[in-house]
C-alpha cells in the first residue's frame, strides 16, 4: 500500500501546520513524527514557524535506531537510525534571520556530530570531527548555533562513519525559508533515498571493496521519503513548489515530473533564473527546488521519475485533491537572489583539484595508528583508492594531520579547476562555502551556484568562490565510498 502525505489546501492550514509542526521539533525532535505509520500529515508540507525574525528556533535532535517499517509485510521493520521519531525527520523550517540552536544527543553507541550541508556557518559549528569539534561521544551533548545567511532547501547529517549511518537513515532537513517569495500554493519535500535491505528487512553492507573502488555499492530499494512509490497530495490547480533532494549515499538522479511542465527555480537551495526541469542530474547531496502546476481536477496524477537509467524509474505519485484552486495560466517565477560574495574572477588564482585513483590502493589500521589526533576508524576507513592532488586521506605515516589541499587567503576570491581524472562520476562538495559555477571543458555550463557539483568522467569543471569565511573546510567527494576511501581532504582559509 503506498503511503500517502497530504498537503493542506491553502497557504492558512501551511502556516498553522508549520506553527505546530516547529513546536513539536523543539520539545522531542519529532517535528515529522505522525502517530499512525505512513499518514504523515502536514510536517512534510509544514512551512515557516509563527515567529518573527530575529528570534530563536530550538531543536533537539536525539540521534539513536529507531525501528521502522520500509519494506511490506512479512518483512519485519528495519533498525534505522535517525534523529526524529520517523523517517524522514526532522523537517526544521526557519525564516531567513532567524537562529537555530539545535542540540544534538547521541544515543549510539559511537561519537558522532552534525554537520550542516550547503549552509555557510562559523567553522566552530560545521560538524567534523577532529577537524571542528571533539566527536561528540555516546551519551553526550552538543549544541549547535548560527543564524543561516541564506534561504533554501539544506540538510544535515553526520561526518564519520557515513556510509553506515546516513545508509540506516541518519539525515534530518534544513529549510530557511525566503521572507520574499513568491505565493506557492503547496510545498512539498521529496527525499531520494535507496536502502541497502534484504527481503527480511535487514541492513546488508553499505561498503563493498568493488563498489568503493567503482561507483559506489548500491541500495536494493528505491523510496521518496522512506516509502515505496509513495502518493503525495497537492491541491488541485495548485503552483507546487517541490524540494527535491538526493539523500542518497552512492546513486545519481536524473527528476522529471512526467505530466507536467516543471521549471527549476533553484540548485541547492540557490536560486536561479527559472529554467525547465529536462536534464539536471543529481548526484549525492544535491537539491533542486522546482515549480509546477498541479492536474486540474482532483484525482488526476503526475508522476515524480528518474530519468538515469536505461529505462525511467517511477519513485512517487503526485495526486491533485480538492476543489481546484483558481489559478490562471501558468508561469514559473524566480525566487528572490542569494546574497552570496560574488568572486573577483579578474583576481583570481586558479587553484587544480584533481581526483583520481591512487596509484595502489593503500590498507591500513586506522585504529592501530598511535597518536593521529585527527581520526579514527569511524572516521576512516581500511582502505584508499581515491584522491585529491594525488592526497588521499589520511596520508604517508597517518601519525600527524594532514596538511590542507591549499592555504587560501581570507578576503580574496580564487577558482578551482575541478579534474576528474577517472571514468565515474564524482559529486564535490565543499563546506562553509557555495561555488558559483563557471565553466565546463566538456559541456555548456548553467550559470548557478552550488555546494555540491556533479563532475562527469573526465571533465574539467571551473568554480569559483570569495575566500570570505576563515576555518578548515573540507572539500570531498560526496559518494559517501569515495570520501571514506580517500577522495576527501580540506582547505584552510586564513
Ligand atoms: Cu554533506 Cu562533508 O558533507
Ligand atoms: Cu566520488
């Protein structure tokens, strides 16, 4: 039976939804939590809480396994491990302006942290073990605060042991709301996210030395927000504004809203000149937001496929409800600009970032390593295979810190030729910072900004950022196997 989530009929019902839905998150970290399994109402649709700019929204996020139902009966449910009550969860709405104090508490039995993607934050409070904050170890708390300069669609999850924990389910939302958008009469999140499950419903193994040394290891099941082929609700007639994220560890997506004419209006949560959704593939980590109009007459559907495949994929259903709101003809429209430093590309020095595969692949004992203050064996893994600038990490006797990729100065604005020397693709993603995105020596290049960019097999890609914002900052793939076989380092900003 597929799951539904309904989606209220009118920007009111939003608001009330979102109120209650935010102060649900601060008392339990359970913002999504509905009491029937699979009727999750209106958190996934709930927008900005009723509190005005400037002041705080608190949240706690208990990080622990929870057991939950993904695949059908006889399976048993399956220990997933997350922040909320359910998956997906927690949603967090905001206003931009607003400050988000977020307290997480580890109830696994391993340290852990949050790191906070695409979102351009202090250092301190990014999330890396060893590299910004002492792991935060079983039984502990830390708590986590800034006010997010940018509004768009984020999300959060934890900085060792990865490929386990975000593949158990352990990633919540960050929406920062724009003060200034323009009325959509629906907003909707829809989460990309295979699960690595035997028939029976348990978790078989998120790293495999082939899939870590190619593409990356497979889930066996495809959901949109933890369910299978899922109905989602919008009201009929209704502009819907859809946040599409890949959660996904390893898999690349290709979206379409089959039926419908969809228009990107922005890419990781950065606006950009509405452009039509036919061809935006999505590697780990990446988001686009995108309009359309929904069926006219309540029952009619649009279906929400992956293109990236021999043969397109149907991951969820969209089906109109109500009366049939009384919108005109349709036109996509621009949400109001970012506010992101613009680089001096005139001024700019072209820094090489090139990845590839290490010459041998290196094993060694991470947690026999006596005095490497800089990781464990959560935190990294037996083997490499990837690497940045011929780096992997860690490097040579893993005894001291790695030194950065490069040492940029702060205030000036650089560009990075992104090389991909191998034949996979490669999602990177820099921390702190939002690329804007230059050129391609392979493709025509859209001009957008991102936190995450898709690198194809062999393409050298240009990006640019304004070194604004001091601190270590990791620079990665996001195939969360690449990462945690070599293909991660950081760069410092002084
Ligand atoms: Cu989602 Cu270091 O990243
Ligand atoms: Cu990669």
């Amino acid at each position: 039976m597929p799951h539904r989530f309904a989606v209220p009929l009118s920007r009111r019902a939003l608001l009330r939804a979102g109120g209650a839905a935010v102060a649900a998150t601060a008392l339990g970290g359970t913002g999504l939590a509905a009491p029937d399994a699979g009727a999750l109402k209106t958190g996934l649709a709930g927008p900005a809480p009723v509190a005005a700019a400037g002041e705080l929204v608190e949240v706690e996020l208990i990080a622990k396994q929870r057991m939950q139902r993904i695949l059908p009966e006889p399976a048993d449910p399956s220990p997933l491990i997350t922040y909320a009550d359910r998956f997906p969860g927690p949603i967090i709405r905001m206003r931009k302006g607003q400050r988000l104090r977020a307290t997480l508490v580890n109830g696994l039995d391993e340290h852990t942290s949050i790191h906070w993607h695409g979102i351009r934050l202090p250092n301190l409070e990014d999330g890396v073990p060893y590299l910004t904050q002492p792991p935060t170890k079983p039984g502990e708390r830390h708590v986590y605060e800034f006010t997010p300069p940018d509004a768009g669609s984020f999300f959060f999850h934890p900085h060792c042991n990865t490929v386990e924990l975000l593949g158990r389910g352990l990633a919540g939302i960050l929406i920062v709301e724009e003060p200034d958008a323009p009325k959509f009469d629906a907003d909707v999140v829809c989460l990309v996210k295979d699960w690595q499950l035997d028939k029976t419903g348990k978790f078989g193994a998120f790293i495999t030395d082939r899939g870590a040394a190619r593409a990356g290891t497979f889930g066996s099941l495809s959901t949109v927000n933890g369910a299978i082929d899922p109905v989602i609700e919008v009201p009929a007639n209704g502009d819907i504004r859809a946040r599409l994220y890949n959660i996904d560890s390893t898999r690349v997506v290709d979206l379409r809203v089959e039926g419908a004419e969809a228009w990107i209006i922005a890419v990781d949560g950065n606006p950009l000149p509405p452009r039509p959704l036919d061809g935006w593939p999505m590697g780990p980590a990446m988001r686009i937001d995108v309009l359309f109009r929904a069926p006219a007459k309540a029952g009619q559907t649009l279906r929400l496929t992956n293109v990236y495949s021999a043969e397109p994929k149907p991951l969820a259903t969209f089906r109109a409800v109500g009366p049939g709101l009384p919108n005109k003809r349709f036109k996509p429209r621009a949400l109001p600009a970012s506010a992101i430093p613009e680089p001096d590309l005139k001024d700019a020095p072209i820094i090489p970032m090139a990845f590839s595969a290490t010459a041998v692949a290196q094993s060694f004992d991470a947690a026999a390593l006596p005095g490497l203050p800089y990781a464990d064996a959560l935190c990294l893994s037996a083997k490499t295979f990837w690497a940045i600038n011929q780096q992997s990490w860690p490097e040579g006797g893993h005894e001291r810190l790695p030194p950065p990729l490069v040492t940029l100065e702060k205030g000036r604005s650089y560009i990075f030729e992104l090389a991909n020397l191998t034949p996979h693709l490669h999602p990177i993603h820099i921390h702190g910072y939002t690329f804007k995105v230059l050129s391609s020596d392979s493709r025509k290049v859209v001009p957008h900004h991102a936190d995450t960019v898709l690198l194809e097999p062999k393409e050298r890609l240009r990006v640019a950022i304004k070194a604004d914002n001091p601190g270590d900052w990791m620079f990665h793939c996001h195939i969360i196997e690449h990462q945690d076989t070599g293909m991660m380092g950081y760069i410092r900003v002084a």
